[in-house]
C-alpha cells in the first residue's frame, strides 16, 4: 500500500502498516519515505532519482512562502478552458508547486502528451521527474499506483483524468494550448 501526501505538514500521522510505504512531499524535488517494518525498496529505485542538495530552510521557502508559484498556480486553475476542473477546492489546504486539474472527458495521459508535443516539451518515462504527469492508468506499468486516490474516494474518471504541471511551466499562453489540445482529442475521439 502506498500514500502521497504532504499532510504531515500540518498533522501528525500513525506508524505505518508493516507493507505500507508513505511518500511525504518535502520539496518539488524531494520526498521522504516512512516505510512498515516489511518493506523493502530496491536499490536501483533510488539511483534512479534526482538528487539536488538544499536546505531545509530553502525547502520550506519554495514550498509555502513563493508566493510567486501559488498565484501562477491560482491563476491558471481559475482559467481552465472547457472541460477541465480544478483538483482542489479553492480553500484546500495544498502545496502550490503544480497546478492539478482533471477532465472528466478525457484521459490524461492524452493530455499531457498533446500538450507536451504543442509545446515542445519531451515526455519522460513514467515515475521520472517530469514538467507533465498524469494519474491515468494509461500512463503507468503498474495500474495500483493510484489506488490511494480511489480509497480516497475519486470517481475513476477523475483518476484517469488527472493532470499535474509544474508551477515553474505555468506561461501565460497555457491556457490556450490546453484547449487547443482538447479540441484535437475530441476530433481524435469523434473521428472529424
């Protein structure tokens, strides 16, 4: 079993189950593992991942005071174009490194990808550090990566749908491009 969250910001949690990995979120780039007694995470996970030494007192920063990222972030999640929706409520407790919005009608693998291509950005492999991410099933090997959002309670076509952008890729012309992308799959989908 394994959760995401950044909620031990503002609470404490229990020990983990003995095969329950959690995955706290310290920073946009780094995170901190609180694994039950029974697990075991491989070495080459770990070579694989992206280490830049910072601070604590940086990691905090970036993280809750960059005022900068949380209204580029606000910003672009006030104006989604037709057919996406904002992830969270606008009085959510949240981190703003990453607008996260969803389309009921699409899947968003698809829509990072189209994205992707419009903007020249190359996509990495899932589970990389990546500009665009997405939750769908598509997008991942393993499809019990996001069983903890189902246990959360989100309907499967939020799950599926379920964009991630870097706050730090936020530009003022995203907006359009995102729409443009959803025209292009809805032609993709009805055939025109």
């Amino acid at each position: 079993i394994a959760t995401m969250h950044a909620g031990f910001h503002y609470g404490t949690f229990d020990r983990p189950a003995p095969f329950e990995v959690r995955i706290l979120s310290l920073s946009p780039d780094r995170a901190l593992v609180v694994a039950g007694e029974r697990c075991r995470v491989l070495p080459p996970v770990v070579s694989r991942l992206p280490w830049k030494p910072v601070s604590r007192e940086t990691a905090e920063r970036e993280l809750f005071t960059d005022t900068d990222l949380k209204t580029k972030v606000i910003e672009f999640e006030s104006q989604l174009p037709e057919g996406f929706r904002p992830y969270f409520k606008a009085d959510e407790r949240r981190v703003y490194d990453r607008a996260v919005f969803y389309s009921p009608e699409f899947d968003g693998s698809a829509v990072i990808d189209e994205v992707a291509r419009m903007m020249g950005i190359t996509t990495t492999e899932a589970g990389q550090e990546s500009k665009l991410e997405s939750t769908s099933p598509c997008r991942w090997v393993n499809p019990r990566i996001s069983e903890w959002l189902a246990r959360r309670g989100e309907a499967a076509e939020v799950i599926r749908g379920l964009v991630l952008i870097d706050a730090r890729e936020l530009s003022p012309g995203l907006n359009a491009q995102l729409a443009k992308a959803a025209q292009t799959l809805r032609k993709l989908q009805t055939g025109n």
